[in-house]
C-alpha cells in the first residue's frame, strides 16, 4: 500500500498525461490534503490531551458526547470549551496544548513523561492558523492555550507567547486569549504573555505543599505563587497606567484563574477552601477552578483508584461562590462542612450552613439587610436584588417569594413574610429531612 501512495503522488507531481497546469494543482491540493491530514490528527490528539484542564470547561454535570453521531454536543471540554468575557458574554474557545510533550512527571497528569500516550506537537505558527481559520468560520471566538513543558519552562513559555504574538501583531486578531502560563519560566517571558493575553492563568494544582512535593515532584509551591504574585502586581500596574495614559498597553485585562485538582490527594474540602479564600485574597483571582480528579489510562500507582464523586467538585464551586458573591467568609463556609472537613454531597452548603445555625433565621424578607437575605437558602442572588427592589413599593407576601425561588418548600422554614412565620418549624429537629431535596434537584442552588 506504501508504494501505491508513493506512485500516486510521483503520478500527480510530475502530472504526466493531464493537462498542463492540472497536474501541479493537484499535486498542490494533494499536498494540502496530507498537510491537513496531519495538522487533524495533531488537534485531535492535543485537543483531547487538553480536556483535562477543567480551568474553562463545563463543571459539575453529567459527562456526554456525541463520537459516533449520537446526538450532538459534549460536556466533556475537548476542542471547544466556554469562557465568560469581561463583559459577561458567554464565548467559545478553541481548547488546545502546544504539545503533550512533557519533561515533568506530574503523577495525576495524563502528559507526563512516564505516560505511554501518543505524542504531539504544534507551531506556534499552526496554533495562530488553526486559531484564525476556525475564527473565520464562526466556530469559535478565541484560544484557550496551555502546553506540556517541552525541553524547558523558557523554551516552552516562549513558544505559547510567540503563537499569542503570531495571531495579535501579525493577523490584528482581536478575539480573546487565554494563556496558561509556566510559573518555572523566566518572569521576563511570563510577563510578555500578559501583553497579548486576555486571561493568564497559572494553575496551583494541588490544595497542599505536601500533596504537590507527593504528586508534583518537579513543581515547587512557592515558585507557584511567586508567579501569580507577579502576575497580580503587573495587572495593578497595567490598570494604573490605564488610568493615566489611555494609550497604555492593556495587560491580562480578564485578570488571572488557576485550577486546584480536587481527589488526587488526602486533602479535605476545608483545607480546599481555605487555600482558595487564600489565593483569592492573596493574588487578587478572578477565578478558582476546581477539577475533579478523573483516573488516567495508564495511571500512577500513587493516585487513588477510584475519582472522587462529582457532586464534591460540584459542592465545591458552591462553596467558592459562597465567599465570592454571598458574603460569607471562608470560616463560614467550612462550618458548613463536617467533623471531617467534608461538605456534605445531599445539600448544598448554604442549606447545611443554615440547618447548623438556626438561630440566625427565620430572615424578614420584609426588613432584613441584603446580607443577611443572602444567607437564606433558596435565594439567589439575583432573587435577593429583586426583593430589595420590590419591597420598596410594597409590603411581601409568600405568593410574591414563589415567584423567585425554585422551592417554597426549602426557603419556608428560613423567612417571614407578610402573611407567614415559621413558627416552630425553623427549630424542628427533622428539619433536614424537610428541606433537603430529591436527587433530581440537587442541582439547583440558589
Ligand atoms: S507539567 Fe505536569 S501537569 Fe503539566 S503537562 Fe507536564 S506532567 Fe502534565
């Protein structure tokens, strides 16, 4: 079959017996063709090597995809994932690595140099063409980059930059960037990824310094968060400058994420928490994610056999959003977990919060402050804006919180409105079993 190929292609190059000209664009498609073959494969083989980076992918769902021509779709966050754009917008990434290459032995990591996985490599040049051409055809609206470390952190940091220079300076490509960087790399090379990127993350990966020496033997935690330091003060710098001079160069304007692998060590979901309370306090995040660890082929004897259950990675960015958009301190939010540091799996924490400190409710819709309404089970963020706009008019009733919350059922035992008080029902000792919902509502969280 190798030589058929072979005479195939001598037929078309020389073009013998076709018109002239004919033979050559066809020798020219031909190669076109192979070339394209051969940039496919290397995407379908760094954009599922990429799935496992939860940093812009679907959390806390079911996995589901559509190989063979089942449905249409995937959860799964291979090739194209989501990412929200400063100004809210929902937008579609291209998700990809460099390469799978790697010169780390990172235990939990699919790409490390011990996997027997098949291996492969871009350009940064193929990278910013793949970018531009899937651009073009509306697939997607940026690039979420990241790479294994190829001969060394510099190298590799060098080569992720030159594909986010390729597509800003050379193409004026304006769509979004998000850059993994390399906390080894030289800060020089780190810093000129921030030029061209929309968002630079740098991923803590494990909650603890022991679990990192354990599972990351060539990562170092302080080298870690030194970057992220770095990144937060040019950031500070940037807006400042902004300020001043409006021809500033922008830097990381979507700010810096990271991603904690949840399961893979013995840490708890209070030392997981704890650590992002740090890191949001520290280096000013936009973004903690949080990736369930999921068993690899060809996994290290070291890693746990089984994952850990998703509705922990679930509870988990509950938890952060608890801190983030609630108002509750990451105290708070690790009270709600318990004597073994765990969030429960069968409610979310501010349900678990709540049941733990009755006697901070029954809440007055009516009356209470905005912070004390976000500690009310069942009341988003979004529900709680609208009380405060809708009790300035009019005194609230039970009928007007049905309209805002999913379960009157779970928020009853927790308010008083016009015409309800829970009486004694917020001190029952079966409260729990009340207002903890059926499986098929546990994905709700308000
Ligand atoms: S550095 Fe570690 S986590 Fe990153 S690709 Fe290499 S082995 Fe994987």
């Amino acid at each position: 079959m190798a030589s058929e190929g072979k005479r195939s292609l001598s037929v078309l190059n020389c073009g013998a017996g076709l018109p002239f000209g004919l033979g050559n664009r066809l020798a020219r498609t031909y190669k076109e063709h192979m070339t394209r073959h051969t940039i496919m494969e290397k995407l379908q083989i760094l954009a599922d090597a990429a799935k496992y980076d939860a940093s812009c992918a679907s959390s806390g769902t079911a996995k589901k995809n559509s190989v063979g021509g089942k449905g249409i779709g995937s959860t799964e966050g291979m090739g194209i994932c989501h990412a929200y754009a400063p100004d809210g917008r929902c937008i579609s990434l291209l998700k990809v690595l460099l390469t799978n290459h790697c010169v780390f032995d990172c235990h939990y990591c699919v790409n490390r140099k011990s996997s027997n996985v098949r291996r492969a490599r871009f350009t940064p040049r193929e990278v910013a063409d793949l970018t531009l051409t899937f651009y073009r055809r509306n697939y997607i609206e940026g690039l979420f980059l990241s790479s294994g470390i190829v001969k060394n952190s510099d190298h590799t940091m060098e080569q992720l930059v030159d594909a986010a220079r390729i597509l800003r300076e050379e193409h004026d490509f304006r769509g979004y960037i998000h850059l993994k960087t390399i906390p080894e790399a030289d800060p020089e090379i780190i810093h000129r990824a921030g030029l061209y990127a929309d968002r630079i993350s740098i991923n803590v990966e494990l909650p603890t310094e022991a679990g990192l020496a354990r599972l990351a033997p060539d990562k170092n935690a302080g080298t870690i968060e030194g970057a992220m330091g770095g990144m937060k003060l040019a950031i500070a710098e940037a807006k400042d400058a902004k300020k001043r001079f409006r021809h500033a160069p922008g830097f990381a304007p979507a700010g810096q994420s990271t991603q904690m692998i949840v399961g893979a060590d013995s840490a708890s979901d209070n030392q997981i928490i704890g650590k992002a309370s740090t890191l949001y306090g520290r280096f000013g995040l936009r973004r903690v994610y949080y990736s369930a660890f999921s068993p690899i082929p060809d996994a290290s004897a070291v890693l746990p056999l089984k994952r850990p259950p998703l509705m922990r990675e679930h509870r988990l960015y509950q938890s952060d959003w608890l801190m983030r958009f609630y108002g509750f301190s990451a105290d708070e939010v690790q009270q709600a977990a318990g004597a073994d540091g765990m969030l429960p799996l069968d409610m979310d924490p501010k349900l678990a919060w709540a049941l733990k400190f009755r006697e901070s409710f029954p809440v007055d819709l009516n009356r209470a402050p905005r912070e004390m309404l976000l500690r009310v089970p069942g009341l988003g963020t979004r529900a709680v804006k609208n009380i405060l706009l809708a009790r300035r008019h009019r005194t609230l009733r039970l009928d007007d919180i049905a309209r805002l919350t999913v379960s009157l059922v779970k928020i009853r035992p927790f308010i008083v409105t016009a015409d309800w008080r829970p009486t004694m029902l917020t001190d029952r000792a079966d409260l729990k079993s009340l207002v903890v919902p059926r499986r098929e509502q546990l994905e709700l969280f308000g």
